[in-house]
C-alpha cells in the first residue's frame, strides 16, 4: 500500500518541525513547505492525501493556497490552520476554499491525529468514489464520444463540403444514418432485435443473405443465432468458429465451419468479427462473437461493404455486450425466482422492520395471482396483520445472530417457522436480514393431537373400565343383600320402604357403571346402532353431574323417541363436551337447557338436540372459528382447542349437522341435528 | 340342595346364602379358592357358585384341581363374574362349568330359581 502524502504549508519553522515529530511513526509521508509559492509548485506535481495551510503566509493567506489546491488537486482534503477565529475567515474558507477541517493553534495532538485519519479516509472515499464514477459513466462516454465525434465530422464536413452541396448533403445524410444507428443499438434488449436491425440496416446490399450470428453466453457454450424464413432460431454451435480478430472474405476455413453448422454448401462468405470486451481483454487478438454472411458480392461492391460495416462495428460490439451481459443477469435472477416459486413452503427475506425484500410465490396468501407485494411488511401479507405473528422468531434470530424456530397461525393453518439471520451486504457487520421458512403442520399437528385424544380417552377408559369392574363385586352384594331383605322385611312400618331406596340406588349405580364402561369403550369394538337421542342424554348425564352442580338445570326431553344411527359411545362425547362446554360458559351460576324435539323438513325427519346455557356467549368475531381444531378460549390446560371440532366431525360423520346462535353476555345455543332412522320391520 | 359359595366378597355370599336358605337350601361358604377346594371335596355340593377372580386359587384354577378328582360328582358350577368382558357362556363351559353369571346380579331370585332348575335337570 502506498504512503498517504500530506502537505503542511507554514511559514513558521517550529510549527513544522513539531509536525514532523507529531508524525513520526505514522504512515504518513509529510512534506513541508514555508512559502506559497513553494506550496504551489508540490501541489501541482504531487499528489497529497491532505493539504494544511496556514492562514497567515506571507504573501498570500491559507484560504487563497486552499482554494489553489482545490482546482489543482481536487481529491485532496484540506484543512485550515488558524490562529484566530474570524467569522470573515472561516467564511471564506468554506465558500473558496471547500475546507474539510479547521485547526486552531496551538492545537491539541490527538485531536489533530484524529483529523488527519478522517481527512484521509475522506480522501479515500473521494477517490473511491471518482474511480467508481468513471467506471460507470466510461461506456456510455464511450458512446458519447463516438455520437460526438461523429457530430464533429458532421459539422467538419459540412463546412468542407461548401463546394459541393449534393455531396456534402450526401454525406450528411449518411452519418445521420450512422447516428441513428447507434441511438437504434442502444434500444435493443435482445440478440434476436439485434440481428434483425443488421438485417434491416445492410438492407440496400441486396447480394448479401441474412446474416449469422455466432456467440459465446456467459457459460461459455457457443451459440448461434440465424434466420429461418421470418423466424429467428438460437441453438448451440456444433462447434468453435474461427476467433481471429480480423475480417474475413470467403476464406476456406469460415466456408467449411458454416456448410459443417448448416449442413449445406457455402460458397463465399464473409466473417466480420466482433470484439467483445466482457469475454476477452482489450489486448487479446480472440474475437469470441462473429457475423457471418452469405453473400454473391460483386468485387466492386466488397468495400462499399466493408466501410459500411466497419463504421458500425464498434457500436454493434459494445451492444452485444451489453445485450448479453443484461441477458444473463436476468436469466440468472430468473433461475433463482423460479426456484424459490417452486418451493411448495412459503419464503421470504424481511429485513429489520419486517419488510419484505423478497417473497416466493407461496407466500402471497393467493398463489394464483402471482403479484409480488413488496415494500409491505410480512405479516401484513401473510394473514393481513398491521402487527408481527404471535410466535415469529424474526426478531429472536435477528438478536441473536443464530437461526430460531416458532409457530405462527395463518386463519385456521398452523405453521412451523425456521428465521435464517443473514448479512445481505458481504460488508456488514451483524445480520440485516432474515430468511423466513414456512412449513404448514396443521395436518400433522391435528394427526398428533387426536392421538393424544385419543390415547387420553384409551388410558380413561381402561382406568374407568378398572374401577367400574371393581366396583362391581360390592355392588353385586348390595343390591342382592337388598333384594334378599326385602323379601323378609315385614311389609308394615318403614324398613321396607328404606330397603327398596338401597335396591334402586344400586340399581342406579349398576347403571352409571355401564354408561361409563360404554362411554370409555374404545372405537374398535363399537358399532352403529339405532338409539334415540333421549337415551344418549339419559345415558351421558350422570357422568356430567358435577359440573353442572352449580347451575340450574331444565330438561326437556321429547314424548316420542325417534331413533338415529349412531355409535353411541361417541355421541355421548358430543352431548358431555355440549354440556360441559356450556356449563364452562358460566361464570357464575346460571341456567342450563337440554332438551329434544322433533322436526320435519323437505329433507325428512330429524331428531334434533338443543344445548342453550346463560353464559357469556360467543364474540362475532371467532364464532366462525369455534369449530376448527385447537381453537380454544379456555385457559392453557383447560381445553385441547378439540372438543367442537370433534363434535363436528362426529355428528357430520352420522349424518346430521351442529348449529351455534350465540348473543354476547346473554348465552348459547348449540344444535344437533342428526336423521331419524326408523327400525325397518322385516 | 346342597349350596357352596365360594367368593371373596362378603356381601356376595351372604346375599346369596340368605336367599338359598329362605327356599330352605343347605348353604356352605368359602373365602377363597383354597378354602373353596377343601369344601368342595369334603361337603359334596349339588351346586357351585363359583367367583373368577379370587386371592389365592381363581375360579378357573380350582375347577382344574377339583373336577379330575370328583370323577362321580353329579352337582352343577355357576360361574360368576364382574369382568363380563373377560368370559361368558361359552368359555365357561369350557373350564368345566354349566352356567356363566355376569355380576351384578339383576334379581337374585331369579338366580335362585334358575339353580334350582339346572338341579332338576340333572
């Protein structure tokens, strides 16, 4: 790395001399110089890094070397040293002289440390930025300079051509022509639009046969572009042309490479080699695109031809390049999109404040319509929230540094979401940006809690099944000891009475035993069979009775008892998770409502069960999501969010269907429906 | 006729034991299986109430040991049982017993006279 060079204009000797040792061990190479003059004459044959002056020179003030440096050595930064601090002064040295610091004397050592390493960077970043700058502009002056010269040769020529006016209007009008040829080139966005324009602009050679153009893409492959009738057609190149640098005319090896590509015969030809600069280097002699043409080219009319062509060669070249470098951008962008559209996960790239920088097109909520929402924030286009997802790692992994995990809802959808901290710009320091992942797990996330439903269920039953066998053995005793005694009991005074009390509550217990042994029995060895919906309140209610203790409850069962085909066993479940739901609805003690009826619809008879509780009713805002799976209201651990979803399923599953009407702080109805289906009497 | 109870639950037996005696019955309780075994043997019953689960020797394990002994006994086992599940009818027969009785018992009375049918029928 070269020294950075730094000026120090003073026309006091000590100061520099304590310059110089204030500078010593530094990177810096400092050169001195007492007079203006002196300074003068460095600054216009050295380039420095940073210029000081002195505003009090003899001859001439700090602010007026300044303003010399700028013009002379524009990249240098300058800094003003001064004694006083005259507003007139520094006035003048920001306005003249473009002063990146002033320093007052006597300075403070680190302090002006400190400003020569930021004057420095700032040189550095001005020369930077001026390379930079040249680059960028250096093909388009390029053009510029052609486009201006060839203005040049225009107003040249016009004058020359005074004498002659017909001629002088002739080649006025050709060099228009060469100019919006150019201005044409530069409007092309592809190959094809180009070997089209050279078709149309060699148009007046009527000899000559449309032309050929062979290129090497990005990947090296070689191709070649040609006409077929109308159409235009790109393939790969069976092989290498010849790559010299130099035109050609019906030379032995381009006739052999064009009849070996086309498979027919070419007589003469002709190979005008394009240089192109962003595959082979200024000095190399390979010129790895061609033109060719077929041609029947009189010898008088080839170098009408080659002038023709040669005054177009550069402008073709440098589009060529272009076109294809733009090309491969595009395909390569184009690679990576579709890419990421073809995962079936949603993807994006947010940054800090969870705007999106870029989606696939699963993340869109409609996948269909393809229009990429960007300058929107993720969320706001995932499930149309003005606030991030509950459970979104972004900001974690962000913190962080390291990829985290979490699990967002989108509507009814449950998704596992994977944030990737990532540094888009190679030279920040911490991450800017985060690769959001999607993967929906509402499928399997519904599989594994119904096993745990139902394994919960399986490990109740067994235990209920333990019990109620259990129980069995002293229940057999009771009820029959009762019945033995109320055989001998004499009929006269209470005992007896008592006695049968003892028999039906045994009777009530061996009941309720079967229910639950019903109740807890597995799915495997249950069927569907014909029971009225009476009995399946009837039958579930004992086991629901300590919840609904609290409140008061009214029962209305219907007189007839149509049956419906059900599995009992699971029906009961939907009554019991019913009425306990409507009983968990109720705060404080109110009224709960079972009853049955009956009704008749153009769609037949139906058995129909109504659940109505007094409790704190149902938001309008979610009741359309009670019935999805793991929608819960319930505290964590009171509710699986299963319930209603089951309920659905299972009633849906027989059938029938279940209705919910609920007004906020007055209460709850839930309806069953389910088809009567009558006994058939063989 | 000669009754023999065997079962571990008290109250089982003394229900059963009352109604048999009120129809004027011989009854002989065991608490269990092994008691049960010494019983049988030495009382000779016409009729067996006989419990599936029991501490010591189960129902089916006492009807193992003590039919090939009994080769001329003419008396009738009801088997009883609050795992209804686990046998019936069928695979009471079986093990060796005539009748299969799930617990509870719905009438007891009505168990009374079917005993005293499958007596008669012998």
């Amino acid at each position: 790395m070269t020294e950075h060079k730094i000026l120090w204009v003073d026309d006091d000797p000590d100061v520099l001399q304590s310059a110089e040792r204030l500078f010593r061990g530094k990177p810096w190479t400092l050169v001195t110089a007492t007079t203006a003059p002196v300074a003068r004459d460095l600054i216009l044959r050295e380039n420095f890094a940073v210029i000081v002056a002195d505003q009090g020179l003899q001859a001439a003030s700090g602010v007026d070397l300044l303003e010399f440096a700028k013009e002379k050595s524009p990249a240098a930064s300058r800094i003003l040293l001064t004694g006083s601090v005259e507003l007139s002064v520094l006035e003048e040295a920001v306005n003249r002289g473009h002063v990146f610091r002033f320093v007052s004397k006597p300075w403070e050592n680190e302090q002006l440390l400190v400003d020569i390493s930021k004057a420095i960077e700032h040189h550095q970043l001005k020369i930077t930025q001026s390379s930079l700058l040249k680059e960028v502009s250096s093909q388009n002056r390029q053009l510029e300079r052609l486009t201006s010269g060839l203005e040049q040769i225009v107003t040249e020529r016009t004058i020359t051509a005074e004498d002659s006016k017909i001629e002088a209007e002739a080649k006025l009008s050709h060099v228009r022509e060469l100019v919006r040829f150019i201005k044409d080139l530069s409007n092309l966005t592809s190959a094809e639009e180009l070997l089209n324009l050279i078709r149309k602009e060699l148009k007046s050679f009527h000899e000559l046969r449309a032309p050929v153009l062979a290129y090497v893409v990005a990947d090296r492959t070689p191709v070649i572009l040609f006409f077929q009738g109308k159409q235009i057609v790109e393939r790969e190149a069976r092989q290498m042309w010849s790559t010299r640098s130099r035109m050609r005319i019906n030379e032995h090896e381009d006739r052999v490479y064009l009849a070996n590509e086309f498979g027919r015969p070419f007589v003469k030809t002709l190979a005008i080699p394009l240089k192109r600069r962003a595959v082979a280097p200024d000095s190399s002699d390979e010129a790895p695109a061609t033109l060719f043409f077929e041609h029947a080219l009189p010898d008088d009319k080839i170098d009408p031809f080659l002038s023709f062509i040669s005054e177009r060669l550069q402008p073709l070249s440098i589009a060529l390049d272009r076109i294809l470098l733009e090309v491969h951008l595009k395909s390569t962008s184009l690679q990576w999109e579709s890419t990421f559209d073809g995962i079936k996960d949603p993807i994006a790239i947010v940054d800090i404040d969870y705007q999106l920088v870029r989606a696939n097109r699963h993340f869109s909520r409609d996948p269909a319509s393809g229009s990429r929402i960007f300058e929107l924030t993720c969320h706001k286009v995932l499930t149309g929230s003005d606030t991030p997802c509950r459970g979104c790692p972004i900001e974690d992994a962000l913190k962080s540094g390291e990829a985290r995990k979490g699990q967002i809802k989108r509507g009814s959808r449950v998704y596992d979401v994977s944030s990737y901290p990532i540094r888009l710009e190679p030279t920040d320091d911490k991450a800017t940006n985060v690769i959001n992942h999607y993967v929906d797990v509402t499928a399997s996330r519904e599989l594994h809690g119904r096993m745990i439903q139902s394994e919960k269920m399986a490990a109740v039953g067994l235990l209920a099944g333990n019990i109620a066998h259990e129980l069995n053995n002293p229940l057999t005793g009771i009820r029959s000891l009762a019945q033995v005694l109320l055989a001998e009991v004499p009929e006269a005074g209470t005992l007896k009475d008592d006695v049968r009390e003892v028999e039906k509550a045994a009777e009530r217990s061996q009941k309720i035993i079967e229910n639950l042994l019903d109740f807890s029995k597995g799915e495997a060895d249950t069927k569907q069979m014909l029971i009225s919906l009476n009995e399946i309140v009837r039958r579930t209610l004992p086991m629901i009775k300590t919840a609904m203790r609290e409140h008061r409850s009214e029962m209305s069962l219907a007189d007839d008892e149509p049956t419906v085909k059900v599995e009992p066993h699971l029906m009961q479940q939907v009554v019991f998770n019913l009425v306990n739901n409507a009983c968990q609805a109720m705060k404080d003690p109110g009224t709960i409502a079972i009853d049955t009826t009956t009704e008749s619809d153009g769609g037949g008879r139906w058995s129909v069960l109504h659940v109505t509780d007094t409790g704190v009713g149902i938001p309008e805002d979610i009741i359309e999501s009670i019935f999805e799976p793991f929608f819960t209201t319930k505290e964590k651990g009171q509710g699986t969010g299963l319930g209603l979803s089951m309920s659905q399923q299972v009633v849906q599953k027989f059938g029938g269907e279940i209705l919910v009407r609920s007004a906020v702080g007055e209460g709850t109805r839930f309806t069953v429906r389910l088809p009567v289906v009558e006994e058939r009497l063989s | 006729m000669k009754i023999l109870i065997v079962d571990d639950e008290p109250l089982v037996r003394k229900s059963l034991g009352r109604a048999f005696k009120a129809r004027g019955h011989e009854v002989s309780e065991a608490v269990d299986g092994t008691e049960g075994l010494a019983r049988w043997l030495e009382s000779t019953p016409d009729i067996v109430f006989l419990d599936v689960l029991m501490p010591g020797l189960s129902g089916p394990e006492l009807l193992k040991e003590v039919l090939p002994r009994l080769r001329d006994w003419k008396g009738r086992v009801i088997m009883m049982s609050a795992y209804s599940g686990e046998h019936n009818v069928t695979t009471a027969q079986q093990m060796g017993a005539d009748l299969f009785v799930p617990k509870p018992f719905d009438d007891i009375f009505a168990l009374v006279s079917k005993a005293e049918e499958l007596f008669g029928r012998r």
